[in-house]
C-alpha cells in the first residue's frame, strides 16, 4: 500500500480545463435566448455580399428573427464598403449611425448569407482559466495566456471529430480592435468590437502536450486548440458605448443536441479585456511559447493587430472532468505491477490510459452531435460534427 501511495503522489494534478461543478442558481440566468442589443447601449453589425456589386455590405442589425435578421444597409446609405465593419463605424461616426437607423427602412437578410468579417487573421491570443469555478477546478491558481493559430470558421459550419482527437468545446467572449494597439490608452481609446466564439479542442493533443509541472505555462494549448475548424465566429460584431457595461450584461452558453452544459456570466471572468491586454502587451513579444514544436511569441510585434482575436476564456461546463483519484490508484497500480517503468514514467501511462477511456465511453462529441455556442447580444454559434 506504501508503494502505490506513493505511486500517487508522483502524479500531477493533470487538470486541464475542467468542468466545474458550480451551481447555475444563485441569480443566474436559464435561458440561452440572445437578442440583439439596445441602439442606446451598442452597435450590432453584421456583413453579407453585396447583391449589386463586389464586396460585402455592413448592415447595422435591429432585430433577430427565426431564419432571419432585420437591418439597415449601412454600406448602401454611406457609399462605403470596408471588409472591417469597425471600419465604418470609425469613418461614419455613432450619431450618424443612429440618425440612418432613425429614418431609413428596413430589411429582411437570410441568416445563412450572414459573412464572418474577412479583417480576421489566423494568428489570435486565448486566455486559460480565466473563470474562478474553472480555476479552482483545474487547481490552477492563476490565469495564463497563449496563441491560437487558426483561420476562423463561419457560425453556421461543421467541426470534424477526428478518430484521434478527443473534441470538446467550449464557448468564449471574443473582443478585437478597429485598428492596432500598442498601449493601454489604445484600447481605451479604440473602437472595439465583441462577438462569440468557439475554442475547440482536442484534448488528447492537450493531455499529451501539457508542461505536467507548470500547467500555467500554455505549453500544449496551442498545439490542442490551432487548425482547421477550431475557431467558429458568431455572426455579430457588437461595439458597445461603454464595453465595461456590456460585459456584464452578457451571459455565454452552450448546448449539445439540446442540452445545456455551459451558462455562465461573462463578468465572472478573473481578468477583463484591459487587463489581458496589458498582459500581452508586456509578455507577447518573449518565444515563451510552442506549436509543432516551435518557439512562438503571443504578438510578433510591439502591438495587437486589428486582425488578432482575443479570446477571454471559457466558464465551467466542458466535457474533460479530469482524472479522478480512483483512476490514478488503478492505472497507478496497473504501471507498477505489469513493470510500466521499463518503458515509460506513471504520468505519462495515466495520460494515455486517460485518452483511451476518452475514445472508449463516447463522451466527447461524436458525428451527428449539433452543438449551439451563444451569448446575449451576440447571436449563435450552430456547429454540426461530422466525421
């Protein structure tokens, strides 16, 4: 019994963005209904190809209907079609915006033909375990950065569940810029647009890659969390009066075939969009970083580009629950008795004996799966995984 004791307290906590176990009562919100935003409070801006010419119209969005939004055609009333919606805003003004949506009609636009904004880069920076439940949970006493590499999806797209990656999701409260950032009195002066989206991941990528010793490192996230389908963007770009407000009032969901996993208020994250951006701005430039092997700062440069997405953190309700003491007592048994030692340490048995009851119980998502990512004001996220 020594043995294996001992066995046991060799072995890392090995939490890595957990579910947590934090009730939804207490206030908080049961409905995964989105809306669109009062014009008082913030701007709801959509794209989708112009009918007439090239390019893509910025329309600024009233209401949502079932299929459908109703808007005013910003690009039509100003002459002006900028492929950042941020831009028009920043050219045209607020008030002009507002006297438009005051006087011209409306109109009916498909919620299929809606466009992600085509200013997105593929290079973006994801803050971990941002949410207090989803730290405590983890046993990661502070947050941490990383890159995400990934060329962003439409809202309405498939994710495929690879045979050997174990995909989960998990929704998160986007922000970006009308222009770049090098400062704190940049963000504050900027324009900023919010939208939700999805930070995919393989979690078996990420068991095998994570730095066991300094889980707050964001060693193995990026390798886990970059490539195709592991960025879907909302329809919105929301540009809020005073964004510090706005994040309060969202609350971000999500639900598998029906099913509600995730619903949490977005002004529980530990650090705001502020302070994460003082955060990259002092350490984005160091190779403190790896994907495929390689050495990656968060910004190449001196500054957050307006093409970069800031991805603010997913709140308790993913699929990994992490490894519990039980499975650690067996597998750690199983590895000394069959002499595991000969070929490998305990951690690393633990970790794959943990991905293959991953494959083998089915939990994560599978094809056919239809997962629904939201957040108030923000609109939805439809994904459907497919082989």
């Amino acid at each position: 019994m020594r043995v294996i004791k001992n066995l046991i307290a060799t072995l890392p906590i090995l939490v890595v963005s957990m579910a947590a176990t934090e009730s939804f009562a207490g206030g908080a919100r049961t409905d995964v209904t989105s809306g669109v935003a009062p014009l008082e409070a913030a701007l709801t801006l959509a794209q989708t190809p112009s009918k007439k010419t090239a390019g893509v119209d910025t329309l600024l969005v009233l209401r949502e209907k079932t299929d459908s939004i109703e808007a005013v055609n910003l690009s039509a009333i100003f002459g002006r079609k900028p492929k950042d919606p941020l831009d028009l805003v920043a050219s045209v003004g607020r008030e002009d915006i507002l006297k438009a949506a005051a006087s011209a009609p409306a109109s009916n636009y498909l919620r299929v033909n809606l466009r992600t904004s085509p200013i997105l880069g593929t290079k973006h920076i994801a803050a971990g375990t941002n949410y207090v439940a989803h730290q405590e949970e983890a046993g990661i006493h502070s947050g941490f950065l990383f890159p995400k590499i990934s060329e962003p999806t439409p809202f309405i797209s498939q994710v495929k569940a690879a045979s050997r990656a174990l995909m989960d999701y998990e929704v998160e409260l986007c922000f970006r810029f009308q222009d770049d950032v090098d400062s704190i009195a940049d963000f504050e002066s900027s324009i900023k647009g919010f939208f939700i989206c999805g930070d995919m991941s393989d979690r078996a990528e990420l068991l095998r890659k994570v730095d066991v010793d300094d889980l707050a490192s964001g060693i193995g996230f990026t390798d886990a969390k970059s490539g195709d389908d592991r960025f879907p963007v909302g329809p919105y770009t929301v540009v809020p009066v005073d964004w510090r407000q706005f994040v309060e009032s969202v609350d971000l969901h999500t639900t598998v075939n029906g099913e509600l996993r995730q619903q949490s208020p977005a002004s529980k994250m530990i650090k705001k969009a502020d302070e994460l951006v003082v955060d990259i701005l002092d350490n984005g430039q160091k190779n403190l970083w790896l994907y495929k092997g390689d050495q990656l700062p968060l910004i190449e440069n001196s500054y957050i580009g307006k093409d970069t997405a800031i991805l603010t953190g997913t709140p308790e309700g993913v699929i990994y629950d992490g490894i519990s003491l039980w499975s650690k007592i067996v597998w750690g048994t199983q590895w000394a008795v069959s002499f595991g030692f000969l070929d490998g340490s305990v951690v690393s048995y633990v970790i794959e004996k943990t991905i293959q009851e991953g494959f083998s119980s089915k939990n994560y998502l599978q094809p056919g799966d239809q997962v629904i990512l939201g957040g108030t004001y923000l609109g939805s996220i439809n994904l459907s995984i497919v082989e």
